[in-house]
C-alpha cells in the first residue's frame, strides 16, 4: 500500500483565498483524522472520520475550517477565507482500528502570505 | 479531557548509550491506549510502539521499549544502543478512552527533541 497521501505537499497562498487540502487514507482503513502542527500549539486534531461520518470536529478552530469525506478514499480540508495565523503543518492520518496506530499522511505545508 | 504531559524540551545523547524520554498522562479512565511516535527533520509522523492500558507486559519494539507504569501514570520511551539516526522529535499520545463521544482521538504532548552525539 502507498500509505497516507497528502497533496499538495507545499501550499503557498494569499491572505483571503480559499484552499483545499487533499487526503487520501490507506485502503480498508476506517478512521480518518485531520492534525495541524504548529510551533506554537504543537499538534492539534482538528476533525475525526469514521466510514465517512464526522465524530468530533471540536477542534476546528472556526467556521472558515471545514472538512469532508464523501467516500472512504477520499477527504478534503479547506479553509475560506486563508488567513496567515493558519500558516501549518496540515497532517491527515489514517487507522484501521481504535486499538491500533494512525498512519500519518506526509503532511501539507500552508503558509498564507 | 485527557492530558499529555512531556516535560523534557530536549534530550542529548551519546551514541550507542540508552535514553529514557518522559511522559505523563491524566485520565480517571480504565481504558486507554498509549503511543510513541518519531518526527525526523524531514517531518514525517512515524509510529513507534503502542502500549494497552490492560496490557500486563511493557510494550517493546526492536530498540524501542515502553517502561509502563500505571499506578504513576507514565509511560516512558527507552531507546536502547542510540543510533545517529534517532535524532529526531519525539512524541507521546493518548487515545481517549472507549465509550465516551471522542474515543478514538489520538491527543498528542508536546514532544521532545531528542540529539545523539556521534
């Protein structure tokens, strides 16, 4: 299996522009996760899949953020209107089980100018 | 909310020696999971070991073990015979326990940078 696949892998934008982030989770897997990464807060979850059903989206810093997963292949993060505080190492990852580990994308660099 | 705690901002360490890094953890919860996980420069996640709350053994993998003591609730990452390679931030996680609306939710501390010395 391929693993995890994020894409873009780097994201360079300005201030105001919408931006779609891209997640492809590994096969068969049925967990889905969204993780940002900063400096400053560490690791955030900022949403959780399962089949496709969002679980907990507590961490969604505000109502720019929003996610989906229209089918178990496939899931999107965007944010509208970019602002430079969301400058971020953006992760998704993946998991088969509860019990068993996440298998992390290699992450979208944004950095909003 | 659980909590993860790593205290440890950096570690060094001589290469081949072992290093002990921390993590404490909060939760009145029985049932929970624990995991190491490594971020080389290059920043890739990369899964480490995991440890089961009713796990009756300390998990290890290869070079990596997991000194688990529940009553203290930490559960500490050994790296045994430190490789040049093992340079990298590490980090500890909980997943929340089975049962409540979050289970599943990995929480993450906020990791240590651990540098081995040639």
């Amino acid at each position: 299996d391929a693993g995890v696949i994020q894409s873009p892998r780097h994201e360079v934008t300005e201030m105001g522009q919408e931006v779609t982030l891209r997640c492809k989770p590994i096969s068969g897997h049925d967990y889905l996760f969204w993780y940002r990464q900063t400096m400053m807060r560490g690791l955030e979850l900022l949403i959780y899949f399962n089949n496709n059903v969002p679980i907990d989206d507590s961490g969604m810093p505000e109502d720019r953020f929003s996610a989906k997963m229209p089918n178990a292949s496939f899931s999107t993060l965007k944010i509208q209107p970019s602002e430079p505080r969301d400058s971020a190492v953006y992760f998704c990852a993946s998991r088969e089980f509860m019990n068993t580990e996440a298998f992390f994308g290699q992450g979208t660099r944004l950095t909003v100018v | 909310a659980q909590k993860i705690t790593q205290t440890q901002p950096g570690m060094f360490v001589q290469e081949k020696e072992a290093v002990t890094l921390d993590c404490t953890y909060d939760t009145s919860d029985q049932s929970y999971g624990l995991f190491w996980y490594k971020q080389p420069s290059s920043g890739e996640m990369i899964f480490l070991i995991y440890q089961g709350s009713y796990d009756e053994q300390n998990a290890t993998e290869g070079r990596y073990s997991l000194n688990f003591q529940k009553a203290r609730k930490s559960a500490n990452l050994v790296i045994s015979a430190s490789q040049l390679g093992d340079s990298a931030m590490y980090f500890c996680a909980m997943r929340d326990p089975a049962g409540g609306t979050s289970y599943g939710k990995l929480t993450f501390g906020q990791g240590t940078i651990l540098t081995v010395h040639p």
